[in-house]
C-alpha cells in the first residue's frame, strides 16, 4: 500500500498532509511544501514504503501526481 503525501493550498501558505504521520506541516511557498513533500516520500521510500505525492492548485484541481517507490536492500549471504 502506497503512503499518499499531499500538497494543498491553506489561507496564504500550503500543506504538506500525509498518512504517514498525524499534523499536517506547513510552509509559506509551494515549492518549499514540494520540496518538503519529497523528501518526505525519499524517507519513506529508504524505510521500504512505496509512497506517492499529490499536488493541488489553488483551485483545488489536481496539479500533478507521482510515485515514489520503496527502495530494497539486497542482502549478501
């Protein structure tokens, strides 16, 4: 199961939501809350977690959307 990680128009500033954690993080530019958002899905993905990262425009339409996949450790026996 993919982690969703949104980035969403809030007042003047943006959020960062996700069902990986409980608050929300917010940020005053939209690039700041995107770049937020993908290492945020960079974290999940090195912890095993596939993850993928919805972003909105300020008419609620959905701007973009892409996935970040899980990163596997090979183990040397």
């Amino acid at each position: 199961m993919s982690r969703i990680i949104s980035v969403k128009p809030v007042g003047d500033g943006w959020s960062v939501q996700s069902d990986a954690f409980d608050s929300e993080m917010m940020f005053l530019s939209g690039a700041k809350a995107e770049a937020a958002a993908r290492r945020l899905a960079k974290t999940l993905a090195k912890s095993g977690q596939d993850s993928e990262i919805r972003i909105f425009l300020r008419d609620g339409a959905l701007a973009g959307q892409f996935a970040v996949r899980a990163q596997h450790m090979a183990v040397a026996v």
